[in-house]
C-alpha cells in the first residue's frame, strides 16, 4: 500500500512522467499557435484553480437543498452561487447549471418538452445547425421528426419565410434557433412568433455567442425565447459544460427534472465551481469590453480576408465566428486547414451551405476569435492574421500544397513571433 502522506503530497510532475509530458506538450501548442478554432476559448487560471479542486471528490445528486447524499453543504453554496450569477449574467429568472455540455443542456430540453416521435424544426447542419438538434446520426435525429430550415441562396442570411412556412406546413412541437456555424445574429423575435403562429416552443441555443448576450454585443433571447441554452467553453471563456436557462417558473420542475434525472446521473462538482468563476468573471465590467472586442476582432478579420478576395459565407459576421467560402479561390477545407495548421495558424474546415463537397473534405473553414481575444490580440493583430491567412491559401492556390513550403514556414515564423508577445500561463508548468 502506499504511503498516504505520499499520495496527497506529489504533484503530477513527480509522479506520472507521462501524463505530464503530454499535458506540458498541449501547454506548449497552445501558446504556439494562433488558435481560430471558433468552438474554443482560454480559461482563466482562477478557472482552472476551481477545476483541479477537491469539489471533484464529492458526488450530489438532485438540487441545492434537495440532495440525496449528506455532506452536501458546500456543494450546495457553489451550485446556488452558479445559479445566481447565470440568472444574473443573463437576466433571467431560472438556470440549470449541471449539464455536461451544450449536447446535454438540449438533450435535457427535449426530454423535457416532448414525447418521441413529435416533430421539431431546427437548421440544417449543412447551413450551419448543431448535430444535438435532430441531425440524423445523433439520439435527437432518430427519436424525433424532425424538418430542417436553411439560410437564403442569395445572402447566406437565416430564411425566416421559410421557418414560418415550414411552421405552417408541419406544426413542430419545437422550434430551435442557434447554430454552431451561422456567422449572422438571430432574430429572436421574428422565431418567436413563428413558434407562436403554431403553438411551439422555441429553444435559443446560443453556444457561440453566449459571451456576446452576456456582454450586450448580440440580440438578447429573453424574453423570445422559452429556454435557452449555452455552453460555457466557447464564447462565454469557461470550462467545458453547458447551461439551461428559462424564466416561466410553470417550466422549472420539468426543465430540471430534464437535466437531472432525466439524462444524466451526479453533478460534476468540480466543472459547477468552475462555471461559477467563469460566471463571476463575466459579471465583472472587463467582460463587457471582453465582449466588444471579440466583436470587433471578429470583424477586423473579417474586413482583412475579405480585402484579399476571400468570400465570406452570409458576407461578414455579427458574432465571434465567420465561415469562409473556398470555392472562389478553387480550395478546399481540408487541404486549406493543413496548410494553415502547419503554418500556425489552427482551425477546421466546415461545410458551407449546399457545399458539392464531401464532409471530409468541405469546401469551407470556420474562424473564430474568442480565444485569440483572450490573449490580448486586437484588431491590429487579426488584421495580420487575415494577412497570413490569405498568403497561405494564395500560396496554396497558385502552387499546390507540395510547394506551399517555404511560404507556410515565412508564416509559421510570423505566428510564433506574435504568440511570444503574447503569452498564456506563465510558469503552470514549471
Ligand atoms: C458546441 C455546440 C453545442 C454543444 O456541444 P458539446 O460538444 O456537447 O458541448 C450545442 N449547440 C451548438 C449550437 C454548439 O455549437
């Protein structure tokens, strides 16, 4: 047996080389690289303090208050203290802070609000929509009927004439607006009264922008929408997991019930003390400007790629994401994510609306600022990155990707020059 002094006392670097190593490797990516992938964020280090805490010892399950096991007290204060700050943050009366991710916080909504086999109306994954709202491989696909609106040929923008035909036409039990690459702000309302027309209920997922609500940079979905959820990792900087949040208290036993024990078992204590920091966090007046300058930054990116020929799905974007259209310049995803993967600059390659490609292969890539933003980049610095992004994929286009070297490698070194002035976590590892 080993001595227990030893095993409360060692830290991960004296006791599992390996697992330390490839942690300390990640660190270093990390700070290496210019991280556009739109679905991830920096946490702070006062997030990463609460998830390496002691609360990932204690199993609860139900609510603050109404728990099944004793010792409950402190869980208690963190959960409520979660709960608290989300209505805060987002001005509603009701959050449900356990589930895991985005994909549980909607899987607990739909349990919630219908049966299987009642229809609902979401976007099409291929016009930017989220697997967990009914795409066919996922558990909400096969259980639900589910029709799929798009975005309008001509402008890449939300076809709202057709949300309310379709409304008409199948009368969903659920309408769901949100999506994991539509660049454009939603119009709540507008989904409101389609929902209305037909008696649905609307779910705003704001995964992606959840840091913009809560700043005030994007249309708010209360009080349009009947639920909305979010995750906490992406645009809102906190650590993996999601949210629920709703204001009709008629909702709440159902909604949690949902969650809990609907679709999952005991709360992940240690990722509610850190929902709750990163909520602390975003409640404080330097997140407002977080806000804004993710906005700005998106924009700034935007306005470089666009300068240089690049098309850009829906013509810009109003959120931290924008999905370029490679088509033009004769691309396609996967090729142009390598590349720039080798030149520093990391992001993936996503299908745009109607796209002839394969989903392996797309003949799009997804940007997002949210991370670059916490670092401390401005509009100066994404301007640039536009810059690098476009000699990589021009190099890409004129030369083929055998003989894009030397110019991947003039702007690998341009990438790592700009992330040294702009480090993350310094001595975490040491
Ligand atoms: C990212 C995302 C989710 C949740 O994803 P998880 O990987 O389950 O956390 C849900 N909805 C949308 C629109 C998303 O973009």
């Amino acid at each position: 047996m080993q001595d227990p002094q030893a095993y409360f006392a060692t830290r991960l670097k004296d006791t599992d080389r390996e697992v330390f190593d490839a942690i300390a490797g990640e660190l270093d990516r990390q700070q290496d690289q210019i991280e556009l992938i739109a679905s991830e964020n920096l946490v702070s280090l006062a997030s990463l303090d609460a998830l390496g805490s002691v609360m990932v010892n204690k199993t609860v399950e139900g609510y603050p208050g109404r728990r099944y096991y004793g010792g409950a007290e402190f869980a208690d204060t963190l959960e409520q203290l979660a709960i608290d700050r989300a209505t805060q943050l987002f001005g509603c009366k009701h959050a449900n802070v356990q589930p895991h991710s985005g994909s549980q916080a909607n899987l607990g909504v739909f349990l919630a609000l219908l049966k299987p086999g009642d229809t609902i109306l979401s976007m099409d994954l291929s016009a930017g929509g989220h697997l967990s709202h009914g795409a066919k491989v996922n558990l909400t696909g096969k259980w639900f009927n589910v029709v799929h609106y798009g975005v309008r040929p001509e402008d890449g923008h939300i076809d709202m004439a057709g949300v309310e035909r379709l409304a008409q036409e199948h009368q969903p039990k659920l309408i769901i607006c949100g999506g994991s690459a539509y660049p454009r702000a939603i119009d709540f309302a507008a989904f409101r009264a389609a929902a209305d027309s037909v008696g649905a209920w609307l779910l705003a997922d704001m995964a992606h922008f959840a840091g913009l609500v809560a700043g005030g940079q994007h249309p708010h979905p209360f009080p349009h929408a009947h639920v909305a959820t979010a995750t906490t990792y992406k645009n809102l900087r906190g650590v993996r997991g999601g949210i629920t949040l709703w204001n009709d208290d008629a909702m709440t036993v159902k909604l949690n019930s949902g969650v809990f024990p609907g679709v999952q078992g005991s709360v992940i204590l240690n990722a509610v003390a850190a929902k709750a920091v990163c909520l602390g966090e975003a409640l404080k007046p330097e997140f407002q400007s977080y806000a804004a300058n993710v906005l700005a930054n998106a924009r700034a990116l935007a306005a470089s790629l666009q300068a240089r020929g690049i098309d850009l799905v829906a013509g810009g974007t109003d959120t931290p994401l924008m999905l370029v259209d490679l088509r033009g310049i004769g691309l396609t995803g996967n090729v142009a994510s390598e590349a720039l993967e080798r030149a520093g600059l990391t992001c993936n390659k996503n299908g745009v609306p109607n796209d002839p490609e394969p989903p392996q292969v797309t003949s799009g890539l997804r940007f997002g600022v949210s991370a670059g933003t916490t670092r401390g980049f401005g509009a100066d610095e994404f301007s640039a990155v536009g810059g690098w992004i476009a000699d990589v994929l021009e190099g890409l286009a004129e030369s083929g990707p055998g003989d894009n070297g030397a110019r991947e490698a003039t702007v690998r070194d341009e990438t790592r020059a700009l992330c040294r002035q702009f480090p993350i976590y310094p001595d975490l590892m040491d």
